[in-house]
C-alpha cells in the first residue's frame, strides 16, 4: 500500500478477486478520501493557514490583541479533537483494507457459493422444512411413547410389587392416576389452557384463515406434549391422534417462526396455510407411522378445498416421519426390524368367503348407528354440563375437582381385581388392540399355551367371553365419552378404535360360534375369523365418527396386511352413509359446541342445494352509513350497534349505492379527531389568544413595569411577548386554570412545584377511548406528554369550561363528513353477491376465499348481507329438510333507518382475523352482522318476482 504524500491522493489498491475488488475499491476510497482531509488539517495546522490568530493589531509601541483567549482556547480543542477522530477513521479504514487483502476468497469458494445459492433457489425450502418438522415430530413421539411406557410400568410395578393386600392394592391402583390427571389439569390449566381438548376443531377453523389467538404458540407447545404424556400415562381411556396434529402444527408454525431460512412460510399467509395442511398429514402420518393415510386425513377432514400442489408436500412429509418413528423405535426400542403398529397374519389364499360381505356389510351399519349415537351422547352431555347453571358455577369453583372425581371413577373401574377384569383392565392400549386382533377363535376349544395365555384376560370365572367384549365395549363406549370432557389434551381416535375392534370382535365370535365349521361353498370351506371383524368394526366405527375414509387406509397401515381391503372398504361405506343422515362428525359437533367460524359441509344429493339463493336467507335490515352522514348520526349507529366490525358506505339513503365498506375502529377513530382532546385544546388555545390579543390592544402593560411572581402568576393578562425581555426570569410551571386559587399559599408553593413536575414526567398517557353510551369523552382521553401539550407562555395548559366544552361538541358532532376528503380507510371493493347466486356456489366462495360476509347488491345498491352466521343456518335447515319461512316473506312496510335488529344478538364475536382475498379485495375482520333498510320499491319490486 502506498502512502500518502501532502500532494497528491493515493492510488487504488486493486485485488485479483473479481468479487472482492469492488469492496476493495470502496474502502480504498474512503481511505483515500479520509486521509487526504486529515493530511489538509495537518497542513493547515503546520502553515498556520488554517488558524485565526488572537486578533494581534500592532500599534505604535507594544501592540493589543483583541480577541478573548477563552474563545481561542475552545475552538483549538475543537480543532484538536476533530483531528483526532480523522486519524481514527484512517486506522478503521487502514485495518480493513488489511483484513480484506489477507482474507481473499479462492476461485473455488466463489464457485461453491454460487452453486449452493443456484440449488437453494431451484429446489425451494419446502422440502428441507418439511424434513426437519418430520424429524422433529419423529423424536417428540419417541419422548412420548417413553413417558408414557415408563408411566405405565410404574403404576403396574405398585400394583404389583408393594403389597398382596388387595385394599393396599387398590389404593396404589387409584391414587397415582387421580394425582396424575389433577396435576395435568392445573399445569395445562395455568400455562395454556388452549392446549386442552383434542385441537383438530381448531386446526380445521385455522385453515378456513381464521386466527385463533394462543393456539400455535410454544407454551401451548409444552403443555400439549406434557399434558398428553401424562393423560395416557395415567390409564384413561383416551386417544393421541387430535394432538398429534395439533403438536406438528405448532412445531411447522414456530420453526417458519423463528428461523431465518424458513420465515417467508411465515410471512406468506397462502403458503403458511398450505403448510399447515401438509404438516396435519405428518401428524398423524407420525402417530400411527401411517403416511398414505396421513394424506387422506389431511385432504378429508382437515381442509375443505385441498390444493393439488400440496399433495407431494404431504406425501413427503407423511414419509419422513413415519420412517423416522420406526427407525427409532428400531435404534432405540429394541425392534428387530420395521413392522406394523399392530402387525396381524391373515392367510392370503382364502380370506374370507363372498357371502360373508353381508356380515360386513351389516357390521358397517350397526357401527354407523353407534357412531351417531355417540357423537348425539357426546354433544348433549357436554350441552348438560354447560347448561346446568347450578353444576357449572359449581366446577367453575372447584376447576380440579371434577377431572380428579372423573379419574378415580374410571380407575376404580379398571382396577383389575375388580371390574377390570372384565374389561381387560391389566392390559395397556396396545396389547388390548393386539389380543382383538389375533387371528384364532377364542371360543375355540383347542387352544395352545399362547392362544390360552391371550384369552385368559378376556374372561373370568364369572362371564364368557361375549360378557367381556359386551362390558369392554360399552365401558369404553360411555367412559370415552365421559373423559374428553376433562380439561386435559386428549384424542378420539383410539378410543373409536376401541370400541369399533370390541363390538367386531363380539360379532366375529358370535359368527363363529353360529358357524364353527365355516362357511360352506361347493366343496371348499371357508372359516370364520373373528379378527377380521374386529378391524372392520374398527374401520367402520372410527369413519363413521370422523366421517372420512381415510380411517381405512390406516388400519391397513397399522395391521400390516390388505387381505380384507373389500370388506373394509363396504363397511366403510355402509357406516358413513348411515350416520351422515343422523348426525355429523364428531369434529363437527366439537365446532358447533365451541361456536368456532366454520362452515359445515353440503350434502350436494340434496335438491334443495340447488334451488336455494342468497336472497331466501340473507339479511335484509342492513345497518349503513353514508356519505354527507353527521358525526351525531355516525355516534348514534356506532353506540347501537356495537357487535358490528364494520359497516357500509352508501351513496345515499335514497339510491343506497355500495361505495365501500370502513372498520369500526376507524370510524370511531374518526369521531377521535373529530371532537378529542387535542383538537379542543387547540381551539381553546386559539380562543385565547385571540381574547389576549383584544385585551393587549385594549391596554398595553409597561415595558419595565416589575411585578411579583405570586401576582404575575394569578393575573392572566400579564403575558408578555418574545421581543419584550423582563428584567424577571419566569419559573417554568405547568397547570391548569383550576389550580389557580392553590398558588396563593407561599408557604407550599415549592413543594407543589415540586410534586406538579414528577407529575408531568411520570405521568403515562392512556389508549384514546370513545365514549359512545355518554355522548362525552372527557374522562376517556390521553393525558398529553409535556413535548405534545399545547402550551401558553408560561406553560400554561388552557382548557374550555364544561358548558362551553358540551357546547362545542354539539357544533362539531351536528358537521357532515366528507370520507373522500377524510383520512378513514375505506375498502373501496368489498366481496358482494347477487340476489339469485345458489347456496352451492355461495358456500364455495366463502370456503375458498375465507370470506366471512359479503354484500348482496342490485345493480349496484345494496339490499342485503350474508354472513357465516346466515350460511350456516341455511345449510342446517336444508340438512334438517326445514324450509325457512322467514325468507319467503317480505316486509309490508318501511323499517326504520336505524331500527333495533333481533339479529344484533346472535353475532359471532369469535372470529378474530381476516383472510386477505385474491384479486386486491380487502375483506374487513370478523363475522359481521350488517344489516341495511330496504325502500318500499324494493319490496314491492322483490313481492312481484316472488
């Protein structure tokens, strides 16, 4: 590097890096550039051409100097520093260029960059995310299943090993299940408590675009993972598929989250959606190793519209998490090798015989009419407990005691030398499902010493083995139903399985028993297996309750064999069609139970699909403003309807044409500006100076007049302008004209300035609020900082007096607005329908799009509004075969511009976020119940079309 002389600038330094060269470049000009500044002061500084003497006049005798040696001082020490900090950047600048040319990256750095930047951007992130997510999900069931092995082995080991006395045995058979359940109520309950419950409900409404607050966080993360750990480490007869989605959507949310790479899934609201639904099938895909299945649930039950393009995202996701969970289980729980869940060995030749399709068939339809029964159970007792007002204040007070009551109830029942012996009660979930899958007759009288060791759990000196699958069957039937009631995370999936394979089972035994020799056709014979009605029971009860078909994918996954695809599939379908026309899924029933923004699905063989339109159930007595609308006016329709997110703007209440639609929040926002304390303040500081101007023209004080600070502080009048300087400095005080008559006390005067200003300092400034039901603000408003606060000389803070604040509010509330020339956010083009759109395509918009009301136009003024509230009530009516009469009917007269609506009250306030729809149209937030007033020519208009 050369260095600088005091003539001429340095030359580049150029690197033989093409890359590094223009970095190089620009250091190595603004070294150049600071180097020669610092070279000019040196210069300056040496010549002296740069310095100002001390003003030295030479006289006749000794000469005078006439500038002050304090000035020269300073500004040499401002010289001097200023000099150093260039010397300073010249050595920053120095060690960089050093560090660039020592550190120049090789042809082949550059080379392998530039590929690893071309491959990333070809392939995408997608797959590498989806990869980590099934790893993650892969060692998270792993932790599980160990918690949940470990918890099991303890409760057994006390059963057991701690005493032969069955009363000691009982007691270590209840107690570490009701302190297990208790403690994951209280710890699910005080860290998340949107963590309890099965969460598909939830995931369903999130994918609609609904944000549910809280639902995919790390705390509900945590309590999720512990709170299930501990549910079936503790014995209930509950399920871990429900969460296990849940959990994998939260572990996909939080890694686009809070990792770079992966943060524009984060951002990108399609793309997130998208991912959601793929990491749904990696859930269950991970529970049940399962990944063929896992796409089917995430495309049936979990999204209404699955996009084609996330069908690999899934099916990868799916594979990486299932072979990860039985690679491990491999690793590290001493699996010979990769099996099934619940492996089985059904012959291949001669499976079962074409005449026993009937069998399956009507096996199918008596779990369809279990299904329905159990989700119509489940509803109206979760309905009972919330109803009951006496039982409900009861368990809001005494939040632990009905999951501990709960828990002692079902141990004491599975205590097995109790009633658990007829339930299998000793056996944990797997072996239970295992023993209903083995392939031989229990009935049968020639058993091995396996066959017999398998069927001794299932009977008893006191019952047969029908006795036990009866009682195995309805306890898990009820008690399922009984225990997903408990704030606790849990599943129902297992337990459909359950019950499913219980009533199977009993119907294969009770077929083998009616035919122990088999089923006879010519000359081949045909045996009974009893197992395969016990996975068509499963099959067929699990999809009737998720009504989905995916369910029987995973038993085909799980048992290992395909032998029974036909009579699966039949029964799959006999039970489905059975109980969707007596109850909807249990997902749905949740939704409906919880009030969450979802729309249920069509029943597109039904006619009444297709004949029905928009104006047979939308609202007509719509709430709207317009434009020229007065502030009053606005304050009236805002305070009576406080429900409503946002509202139409209109032309005009005569012609009614749509201009747009504008949130609440800026309405009232618009009222804020309109009449708030800032703008009152300004208008009283404007009326007083104008009062002070006509009192200074009047008499105008001395210009050397002195005065008291007691007196010149109680005298309004003695303010003095900028250019008139008094021989007084004034003490800055801040207050207000009603603390006036306090300042006459001199003996308390420092302390209340003192007190006055920690005030002003430390006083926070509130959220600017409207009082709508007052008509008044005052009490409402922000307390202005002192860098905000309009100000008098003096500081001096000037306010109206009450009446002649009310008095002009009035003035300014009776002002129309002008929203074109306002600051409000209006949405110029909100989602709107026709009056004759059919309810199929209305419910495919509002599905696709995430819609959550639209207006309903004619050529172009508005007559109406739907909802998801009158969506769904029309869907139900057409389910149910009900007509609504209501629709059909048209007012006989005109309501009232802002008439009271019964509708007000029956608005969904759940909904917290809106999708962004395509095409630029801004949707406004939440389930809106607009309603607007329709003119005697619409009627008249509408009663001769009917």
């Amino acid at each position: 590097m050369k260095r600088h002389s005091n003539n001429e600038d340095s030359e580049p330094i150029v690197s033989s890096s093409r890359q590094a060269a223009p970095i190089i470049q620009s250091v190595n000009d603004e070294y150049s550039n600071g180097s020669a500044m610092r070279q000019e002061q040196e210069q300056c500084e040496i010549t002296g051409e740069d310095q100002e003497d001390l003003g030295y006049t030479q006289t006749l005798m000794y000469g005078r100097y006439s500038r002050d040696l304090q000035q020269f001082a300073g500004d040499e020490a401002r010289r001097l520093r200023k000099l150093a900090k260039l010397r300073k950047q010249e050595d920053k600048l120095r060690s960089k260029l050093l560090e660039l040319e020592n550190n120049e990256p090789s042809r082949l750095q550059n080379i392998s960059s530039c590929v690893a930047q071309l491959v990333g951007d070809r392939l995408g992130k997608d797959w590498i995310f989806l990869s980590i997510c099934g790893i993650i999900m892969a060692l998270i069931s792993f932790g599980m299943d160990e918690g949940i092995r470990l918890l099991f082995a303890f409760r057994f080991w006390l059963y057991e090993d701690i005493s032969a006395n069955p009363y000691v045995r009982y007691f270590v058979w209840v107690m570490p299940s009701v302190c297990i359940i208790v403690f994951t109520a209280f710890f699910v309950h005080h860290l998340a408590p949107q963590a309890a419950g099965c969460g598909i409900p939830e995931i369903k409404t999130i994918l609609r675009g609904v944000t549910l607050k809280n639902y995919l966080t790390f705390k509900t993360l945590v309590a999720k993972v512990f709170g299930l750990t501990f549910t079936l480490g503790s014995g209930m007869p509950l399920g871990k598929e429900g969460p296990y989605v849940h959990i994998a959507s939260i572990v996909a949310n939080l890694l686009s989250k809070w990792s770079a790479p992966f943060r524009s899934i984060y951002q990108n609201e399609s793309r997130n959606t998208e991912m959601l639904a793929a990491v749904c099938a990696l859930g269950l895909g991970t529970c049940f190793a399962s990944p063929i299945g896992g796409v089917l649930f995430s495309i049936e039950v979990t999204t209404t519209y699955f996009a084609v393009r996330n069908y690999w995202r899934g099916f990868f996701g799916c594979v990486v998490g299932a072979m990860s969970v039985r690679l491990i289980a491999v690793w590290f729980q001493g699996a010979k090798t990769v099996h099934a869940v619940y492996p089985t060995h059904f012959a291949t030749e001669f499976p079962f015989d074409s005449r026993e399709l009937v069998f399956f068939a009507l096996t199918g339809a008596l779990c369809g009419l279990l299904a329905a029964f159990f989700v119509w159970i489940h509803r109206h007792y979760v309905l009972f407990v919330r109803s009951n007002k006496t039982l409900n204040k009861f368990l809001q007070k005494n939040r632990y005691l009905y999951p501990g009551i709960l828990a002692l109830i079902i141990s004491t029942l599975t205590f097995p030398l109790g009633t658990g012996q007829f339930i299998g009660g000793d056996l944990e979930t797997e072996k239970q499902l295992s023993h209903l899958y083995s392939n031989f007759t229990w009935t049968s009288s020639d058993l091995n010493v396996e066959q017999s060791e398998i069927v001794s759990h299932w009977t008893t000196k006191y019952t047969s083995v029908f006795g036990n699958l009866i009682c195995y069957t309805l306890f898990h039937f009820f008690f399922s139903i009984i225990g997903s009631t408990m704030a606790v995370p849990h599943g129902m999936f297992i337990p459909a399985l359950k019950v499913g394979s219980g009533f199977g089972r009993l119907v294969g035994e009770f077929v083998a028993w009616t035919f122990p020799l088999g089923v006879r056709y010519g000359d081949c014979t045909s045996p009974i297996l009893p197992a395969a009605y016990a996975i068509v029971g499963a099959a067929a009860f699990a999809g009737s309750v998720t009504r989905s078909i995916f369910v029987a994918v995973v038993i085909f996954e799980i048992t290992g064999q395909i032998v029974f695809v036909v009579p699966v599939l039949v029964a799959v379908l006999v039970a489905n069609s059975v109980a969707s026309f007596l109850q909807p899924s249990m997902y749905d029933s949740v939704i409906q139970i919880k009030k969450l923004p979802y729309l249920p699905d069509l029943l597109y063989t039904n006619s009444g699909t297709y004949k029905k339109c928009v104006e047979d159930f939308m609202v007509r007595d719509v709430k709207y403003i317009w434009q020229g609308i007065s502030y009053q006016k606005l304050k009236e329709v805002l305070r009576k309807n406080r429900k409503l997110r946002s509202l139409p703007l209109v032309e005009s209440p005569e012609n009614q044409i749509l201009l747009g639609s504008v949130q609440r929040q800026e309405l009232v926002k618009l009222i804020e500006e309109q009449i708030g304390r800032e703008k009152r303040m300004e208008m009283a500081v404007r009326w007083r100076q104008e009062e002070l101007k006509e009192q200074e023209a009047s008499r105008r004080p001395s210009r050397f007049e002195v005065v008291p600070a007691q007196e010149a502080l109680s005298r309004s009048q003695d303010i003095l302008s900028s250019e008139h300087k008094s021989i007084l400095k004034k003490s800055s005080l801040s207050l207000k004209e009603q603390s006036n008559d306090s300042l006459n006390d001199s003996d308390g005067n420092g302390e209340w300035r003192l007190r006055s200003a920690f005030q002003n300092v430390f006083k926070k400034p509130s959220d600017p609020q409207l009082d709508l039901e007052s008509g008044s603000n005052e009490d409402l408003q922000p307390t202005m900082s002192a860098s905000k606060r309009v100000q008098l000389c003096g500081d001096r803070v000037v306010d109206m007096s009450p009446e002649g604040k009310k008095q002009w509010e009035v003035d300014q509330l009776a002002r129309p607005i002008d929203f074109r020339a306002s600051t409000c956010c209006i949405d110029p083009s909100p989602f709107q329908l026709v009056e004759r759109t059919s309810l199929l395509r209305v419910h495919s918009m509002f599905s696709m799009m995430g819609v959550n009301h639209a207006y309903v136009t004619r050529v172009g003024r508005l007559v109406g509004v739907v909802s998801l509230k009158e969506l769904r009530q029309a869907i139900e009516d057409i389910t149910s075969h009900r007509v609504d009469e209501s629709a059909q009917k048209q007012p006989s007269d005109v309501k009232p511009l802002l008439a009271a609506s019964s509708s007000d009250d029956g608005v969904n306030s759940t909904i917290t976020s809106v999708n962004s729809m395509s095409c630029g149209l801004i949707v406004a937030q939440g389930n809106q119940d607009a309603h607007t007033n329709v003119s005697i020519d619409q009627a008249e208009e509408h009663l001769k079309a009917k």
